[in-house]
C-alpha cells in the first residue's frame, strides 16, 4: 500500500485507513456476501420485513441500474448476484434490448409492480418491446440489508429457472398451421394449441417449406424444448402446414375444457384416426391429453367388456351378476355408494351402471395377461409406437398379478391412460379397426403409424350397443341428454392417493367423431368430463 495508508480488519469487514493514525478515519471496502450485498461497519443487521421507505430505495436503485444497462450494479442489489448477474447482461448483450424505461406500480407490501418500455435492436432492425411484471423486496439473511428477491421472472415474466433472453435468427421457419379445410390456427385463438404449435414449428417448420426471421425468444437452456418467440423483428416466410384438426371442434373444445380446471379433452375421427381437436386447461401448461399417464377409471371397462366377449367369458346378454362388494385375492371392491346388487345382471346392465363388482367377479376365466393383450393387439395401445406427429403417450395395461388384475379390469391399479387413448378406444369400439391417431399427415415425414388387428365385428357391435344404452339409459344419460344422431358413451372416475376427489373421466361417441376427457379432482364421471365431452361431440355434427 501506499505511504499513509493501513490496513485494518474491523468486524470482519475490510478497512483501509486514509492518512495519519490519529485521524483514525477508515474507508470501508465494500465485499460481497451470499445476499449479493455488502456489510458495514458500526451498523447493526436489521431484522423481519422490509419497511416501505427500504422497498421503495431498493427498487429505485435496482430499476435505475437496470435502465443504465449496469448489469452489475442491478445484480448487487439482489439476494443472488451471481445468477441475476448472468441474466441481466445477456439481457443487453445476447437479446439486444436498450433504451430501457421502467416505470414502477403501486407497492402491494414488499410486491412492486413494474412496466418495461424498450427497444431490441437487431442487424439495422429495432421493434419497440413492452411488458409487465413484479418483483418482491426481503431481507438479505446475511447482511440484513433490503434486496430484490431474485427470480428469472423479475426480467421477463415468461423467464424460468435456466432460461435466458436472446435475439437471432430463428432455429425453425414459422409455420402457419391450418386445419382441415385451410383455417387458420394461431395460439391467440386457440390457447391450448400454443405449446403443440411450437412443437409442431420445431419438428416440420423446414419440412414446410418456410424461411427463418429474427426474433427476441426465450432460450430454454435446462430443458429440451424449443425457443419462446416474445417478439418477431424480421418476417421469416412461413410454411404452410396442414393438420388434421378442426377449427370448429378445437374452438368447442378450448370452451368446453374452460369450464373445469385442471381438464384435458381429445375429439378424433373414427373412421380414418384424424384429430380433430385437443384441448387442456391447467395451470402446469402440460399437454395432458396425449401425454398424461393415469388411470382411467371404469372407462377402462370398455376393454374389459371387449375382453370378457373376446374370450368367450359373456357377451352383452350374458350374465354378469353385481353384488354389493366382491373379493379377489384378499382384496374386497365395492361399487358406487347408493348402487342397488343385481345378482342377475346382463353384461349390459353391469357396464351401463358401471358396476365394479360385475367385472371384478368374471376374471377368474381369464388370465394375468388377458388385459394387456387385448389393449395391444385388438386396441394398439401399451406398445409405446404411435406417431401421432409430436410426443404423446400411447397408454400402458401391464400383466398384473394379485389385486391388480381385479383392479386394473376396472381402471385402477396399474393402468395409465390419457384422453388421447381413451378418445382412440372408443374409436375402435364402435368400428371395429384401430386407426392410430394422427395430427398431421403421415406422409410429411414418412411416419408409420402403429397397427393392431381391431375387433371381431361382433364385439364391436356389442360394444358400440352397451355405449348406446349407457348414453341413453345408463351412467352417461344425464351428460349426453340433448344430443342428436347416433351416441354412446362411458363414465368413469379415478381414485387417486392423496387425492380427497377422484379424477372424472367421461368418453363418448355421436356419429363419426368420438370424444374423451379428465377432470382432476372432477368427481363422477358425469359431472366434469361428461358436460366437456358433450359439448365438443355437439361440435362436431
């Protein structure tokens, strides 16, 4: 050090002393801690919430230091400055945003409000950028000193953990995804289409023949998935793609799913496979309905009739007694509180009612395995082959011995559907063929969809007929009153661990469009399944 200087330790902080000792005057050196801050000397750490005045300097400071571009600064004056730090420079330097101009809300507490006015700039082309958000002001827990609670969210609101901000060329043309008879499809109209569109642009957008733009994006570093585009700088040309969905079902359907949370809902064409709509309301954004893995219920039962007829066990006038509860294997199934015993039963009137307890007391006659033969090669499910042109989940019946074989013939246990697949069973029921579901053509990229055998003729009209009566007389009647034409359906509902409610589930049928949905925590299958499905078959006439 230089002459008059001395270096002192005070409170664990380092010091410098300026000029002579009798002037006993120290400068403290600022030193980063773990809150991204700094200590000083002779000020006591403050303790609980962050007073308003704090919060009020706090923002201050971080929104100016932001707005000047000193990433640095900015990322001092929060609780993670390494990480904020990253973020905040590649706001400026990787996603080429200037001209910032923040202007902060009402405090709600230690909750600021803001709105972000700015510029992305990009190879001669600049597009105003405009967006809202909020960030919270607490208490470095090693300083004591009020700071910005670091989230990703506090620079962008679309921004998650791992993510980042970035302006380039695009990694995929944009598509312009139409529907069957050439409507347009974009996410503003059809929300829950937003994730597959840009599953879609990642997988066909060179196949479609359009030209990459510049565009401001979210990059998803820590997962697989593609670009967000926030903001198109340079029109790229977009390629056309084809789907098979109909924008008429998919508007019915985003309405339908809109009226219970945590739904999903799948329409497809019986008689070639076609999609014609997918939908999902959920707060995780999860496409639930081709790729949720749960158990379906006594929707399942639909399968299981198929079984019990294929192996010559019943068949729709045959018997199927329902008593109040039965035992299989130790384990003891009842069946809806309220369900009157019918020891002379039909199959038909057991799978109408959805009795447990009918189909619980016919598999002595078949195997472990039974089950899981006929969902794959009657129904083409559990073979994890469909291509169905973005990721989806073809549903699982495993061989389960002990309990679960009395289970899953009734939708429990070990089995794992989605409405995709359930949507596809009812397809096969009443036709007779498994016809793999598909959104876009197999011939765009030399797909092979799966195959199956399909049903006996007889089996399916069988099916197609306990469907009939289940709409008209049965469990479905009140859900599907009111529809016209030809109809069929299946309630079902799902207990799941951990869960007060069971899941509902409902698949149905009206003339060449078959439907199937789940509610989280809905109930009875006809309570919120059953009104989503109705509403998307009376789409589709």
């Amino acid at each position: 050090m230089g002459k008059g200087v001395k270096a002192a330790v005070i409170g664990g902080v380092f010091a410098v002393m300026v000029g002579g000792a009798g002037y006993g005057a120290y400068n403290v050196v600022s030193a980063l801690d773990g809150d991204g801050g700094s200590g000083s000397a002779g000020t006591a750490k403050k303790s609980g919430p962050p007073s308003g005045d704090e919060v009020a300097e706090t923002t201050e400071k971080f929104f100016a230091a932001w707005e000047k571009g000193d990433a640095t600064t900015a990322a001092s004056l929060t609780n993670n400055a390494a990480t904020a730090g990253t973020l905040l420079t590649a706001y400026g330097e990787d996603a080429h945003i200037t001209g910032v101009e923040i202007t902060p809300g009402t405090a709600a507490g230690t909750a600021v409000p803001f709105t972000v006015k700015a510029k992305v700039s990009y190879e001669g082309t600049t597009k105003p950028l405009s967006y809202r958000s909020t960030l919270t002001v607490v208490r470095g827990e090693t300083t004591g000193r009020a700071l910005v609670d670091w989230e990703p969210s506090v620079v962008h609101p679309d921004l998650k953990d791992g993510d980042t901000l970035v302006t380039t060329e695009s990694a995929t043309p944009q598509i312009q995804a139409v529907d069957r008879d050439g409507t347009v499809l974009t996410k503003e109209k059809y929300p829950s289409l937003g994730p597959i569109l840009a599953k879609l642009r990642e997988k066909y957008g060179d196949e479609a023949g359009g030209t990459p733009g510049v565009e401001l994006a979210v990059r998803h570093t820590a997962a697989n998935a593609p670009d967000t585009p926030l903001l198109t700088l340079t029109e790229g040309k977009p390629g056309k793609l084809t789907t098979t969905l109909s924008a008429s079902v998919q508007a019915a359907a985003e309405k339908a799913v809109k009226r219970y949370g945590e739904s999903s809902v799948v329409a497809v064409k019986p008689s070639t496979g076609e999609v014609l709509a997918v939908a999902n309301n959920r707060a995780d954004g999860f496409n639930a309905a081709f790729q949720g893995k749960v158990a379906p219920g006594s929707t399942m039962k639909i399968i299981t009739a198929a079984m019990l007829i294929d192996n010559d066990v019943t068949s729709m006038d045959g018997p199927a007694p329902c008593p109040d509860s039965a035992v299989w294997q130790g384990q003891t199934f009842k069946n809806l509180t309220g369900m009157k015993p019918n020891e002379g039963a039909t199959l038909a009137n057991t799978f109408m009612r959805s009795c447990n307890t009918g189909f619980i007391k016919l598999i002595d006659d078949v195997t472990d395995a039974s089950l899981t033969t006929e969902a794959q090669e009657r129904f083409g499910l559990g073979q994890d082959n469909w291509q169905t042109g973005i990721v989806s989940f073809d549903g699982s019946v495993p061989a389960s011995p002990g309990p679960d074989r009395a289970a899953n013939a009734i939708g429990q246990g070990q089995v794992q559907m989605n409405p995709l697949n359930m949507a596809s069973v009812t397809a096969t029921a009443i036709t007779g063929e498994f016809r793999q579901p598909y959104l876009v053509p197999f011939d765009l990229d030399d797909r092979k969809p799966a195959t199956a055998k399909g049903l006996p003729q007889s089996t399916a009209s069988q099916l197609k007929q306990m469907m009939r009566l289940t709409a008209t007389q049965g469990t479905a009647m009140e859900a599907m009153s009111g529809l016209s034409g030809d109809i069929g359906a299946k309630t079902g509902s799902a207990e799941v661990d951990g869960q007060a409610t069971s899941n509902s589930w409902f698949t149905g049928f009206r003339d060449d469009i078959a439907a199937a949905a789940m509610t989280e925590e809905g109930g009875h299958g006809g309570d919120a399944a059953g009104p989503i499905v109705a509403d998307v078959l009376r789409a589709g006439g």
